[in-house]
C-alpha cells in the first residue's frame, strides 16, 4: 500500500469542526535524571494516560506544549508539517521556564513525524481546506511531592484532524481589565498551561457578552498592547500618500508568545514589498489609526478582528475594513495557506515531509 493512504470515509470532511475524535495512536518517549536522555519515541495505540497522581505536572502545573499543523499537498498524495523546527524550539525555550529538559530538535521532529505518519489517514483532504492539527506536550510525569524538579519527564504527541478554530468571520474583541494574563519578567512568553486556564472565565463571560476574542494590555501601565488571550496581535496601515508603503505592524513585548504563525506572515508581507515593525504599540494613541487588525495563531490562523471596545476608557473601535472586507487580512491569509497546503511555492523552505514510519 502506497504511503501517504487515502483520508478516511469515516469523517464527514466538509464539516470536519474543532473537536476531539479518535484516532489510532499518539507518540510518547521519556527522559529520566538518570539516564540523562530521551527514549526512543514511541506509538501508543491507547489515548488515556496511567501517571502518578502525585505528579508535578498535575500539582504544580509543570508543563508546556505546543501546536501546529500537518496538511496534504493538491494532489492529496503527501502530506508536510509546518515550521517543526521553529515549534521544536519554542518548546526548548518554554521547557527552561518551569525547569524541565529540552527535547532535541531531531526528536521533536521524528516524533511529530511518527504521530503524523501513523494516523495518515485521518490528515484532510486537500480539498476540505482542513488540517491535522499535532499537539506535542510535556510534564513532569514522576511522583514528587517537594517543590522540586522530579525524576522523570514525559513527552507526548497527540493529533487531531480539525477545521478552524474562530473561522475567517471578523469578530468583535474585548480588552480585558480586570485580570493580567502575565506580569513583568513572568511566564507570558512561555506555551505552559498556566497563562491559559486562569483566562476562560473572563473569556467566556466576553463571549457572553457578544465578544468573539479579548486582548491584554501589559500589566504594569495597563498602556501597551500585549496579545489576545488565545492569539498574537498584528495590524495594517494601507499607504494613504503615493509611494507610502503598507505596513504590517506587530505588537512586540517580553510578556507574550513568539507566534510562529505571526513570523510567517511577518515574512510573507515583506515579500509583498510591505514595511514590517515589531514594536510596541500604544493602544489609545495607535489602535484608531490601523485599517485593519487580526488575531495570528495556530489554530485560528489569522482571523479578523471587527472592532476593539476598551470600557474604562469609553474607547470603541470600529476598523474601516473590518466588517465585510479585511482585505489585506485575507490576502495574508491566502498566501499563508497556500504555502502550508502546497499550493504556492515554499521559498523558505517551512514545509518538511511526512515520511512513513
């Protein structure tokens, strides 16, 4: 049987959604003091996890994960993963941040391979415009009850075959004042769980309130834009002068997530001849000036963002392009998923193929 097979008939892939469903199997290896490496990775057939209950990663939050995508090319006859390389070193760099070990570059990739390869068939068909989306995931898997580092780590590999996570709809976004997602010198620029879970009560008392996406400001003059809770935080100024060029403009801070997906599409404007700034951004002075804003991230990919309300200033946003045209948005939108997909030319070199495994 020729590799990569034909996607499954069991999912309905024209509505194909944002849950969880089965698959064959996810990827696990090891790393113990002791041994001072990591373990062969390894396909498990069972989803269900037998770790201590005592287990640092369980009582004192000792992880960190990340996510990407895995998608066939137009023919449906490979499938590549996106920027492994980039995702394996953002885990490196979030793993220093709650005093686990690095998994090397190499076994981050064969085992994202592995999971991928071994569950072929649930990757969407080309057509479907849908995606595996691959979860690596690390913690502290040993029993310890001191506050200290255990003896042994886990790292696992989960896939998931998914659409879109907001959908390509502007949405209307709420900044967040009464909760700061991370403090100065803190965790925020680290993918461990703790910078999210403390976030969805306020999130979804916004959604409740008519708001698809809320964004923080920085926690210490409560002045600069930091990122959305689930998403980082980009704009546009089309050039109004002749020879004024489009900007992309990219909130910069040491308390937010260096989005993989926000670099690409840094890259992406500079090859549409855009000037591009990773700066700081004051929002009551900036946020009426941009054309267009969007929420960058994995999951979502880049959705647009209809208006900003910020209550405690009475500062209500409503962008020019927004609503019915985020044309730059989508134009960025376009180029990222058909370099992700195969359709346009990879000239950066981001997208590595599956191999059977």
């Amino acid at each position: 049987m020729s590799f990569p097979p034909s996607p499954t008939e069991s999912i309905d892939w024209s509505n194909v959604g944002f849950k969880v469903r089965p698959v064959n199997g996810h990827v696990s290896c090891t790393y113990t003091l002791s041994s001072g490496q990591w373990t062969e990775p390894e396909f498990v057939t069972d989803p269900f996890l037998r770790i201590h209950a005592m287990a640092p990663g369980l009582n004192y939050g000792q992880q960190c994960y990340e996510g990407l995508k895995a998608l066939r090319n137009p023919d449906d006859k490979s499938i590549h993963i996106f920027r492994p390389d980039a995702n394996a070193k953002r885990m490196q760099y979030s793993a220093k941040f709650v005093a686990m070990p690095e998994v090397p570059v190499e076994v981050f990739e064969k085992a994202v391979n592995l999971a991928v390869a071994r569950n072929a068939e649930f990757v969407p068909p080309h057509a479907s415009g849908a995606s595996m989306y691959i979860r690596p995931l690390m913690f502290g898997s040993s029993a310890q009850l001191g506050l200290n580092p255990p003896e042994e780590y886990t790292f696992l590999v989960f896939v998931l075959p998914t659409g879109v996570y907001h959908g390509v709809h502007p949405v209307d976004c709420l900044v967040l004042e009464d909760f700061d997602r991370a403090a100065p010198h803190g965790t925020g620029s680290a993918k461990v769980g703790g910078n999210y879970a403390p976030v969805l009560i306020h999130s979804e008392a916004a959604r409740a309130a008519g708001y698809g996406i809320t964004l923080h400001l920085d926690s210490k003059e409560r002045k600069y834009v930091d990122e959305f809770s689930t998403s980082g935080f980009l704009a546009i100024k089309y050039g109004k002068q002749e020879g004024e060029k489009t900007k992309l403009i990219v909130a910069d801070s040491n308390n937010v997530i260096k989005s993989i997906t926000s670099n690409s599409v840094q890259q992406i404007a500079r090859d549409f001849g855009w000037e591009v700034e990773v700066r700081q951004i004051d929002f009551e002075k900036e946020i009426k000036e941009f054309d267009e804003v969007m929420a960058a991230g994995t999951a979502a990919a880049l959705v647009p963002i209809k208006s900003i309300t910020r209550k405690s200033t009475g500062t209500e946003v409503k962008f020019a392009y927004g609503d019915n045209n985020p044309e730059g948005v989508m134009k960025l939108l376009t180029a990222l998923k058909g370099i992700q997909s195969g359709v346009n030319e990879d000239k950066h070199n981001w997208r590595k193929q599956v191999v059977e495994a």
